[in-house]
C-alpha cells in the first residue's frame, strides 16, 4: 500500500477494478466507493497492484489483480 493509502482503500480498488475495468477511472470515481481519490491517485495504485507502470494493454479488464502481480513478481526477466 502506498502512501496516503489506507489497507481497506487498496482492497476497494482491487475491487472496483475487478467490477469497472482497469482504466475505468471516472466510472470507478463515480460510483462513490473511493471518495476523495484522484484519477492519478487510482491510476498510481493500480500501478502498484499490479506491480507494472504500463497497464495501457490491460485498460478495460476485469481481472484477478493479486495473480498479475505473483505473476509480474515471478518474472526474472523484468526489469525494475
């Protein structure tokens, strides 16, 4: 979790991203569940989440967040 990010906020993004979409920003900041959040707050985090800066490729999916990320952290190829 980063900074200015409660535990409960990242596991509602997790959430919103699984019902909206990644890259859904506005829907997700519409509906009310993360107040107070920026597009750039959201779009950060979910960086982080997913443990990748470019989710162009993923914009509009409703994946399972946690598997991405053992599944980036797993690469040995990467780099970071």
């Amino acid at each position: 979790t980063a900074p200015g990010w409660k535990p409960e906020e990242s596991i509602t993004l997790k959430l919103a991203l699984c019902k909206y979409g990644i890259g859904k920003w506005v829907e997700i900041q519409a509906s009310g569940v993360l107040p107070g959040k920026v597009i750039q707050q959201l779009n950060g985090q979910t960086q982080r989440l997913l443990g990748q800066q470019s989710i162009g490729a993923l914009t509009g999916l409703s994946l399972d967040i946690d598997k991405i990320r053992a599944d980036n952290n797993a690469k040995t190829d990467a780099l970071r």
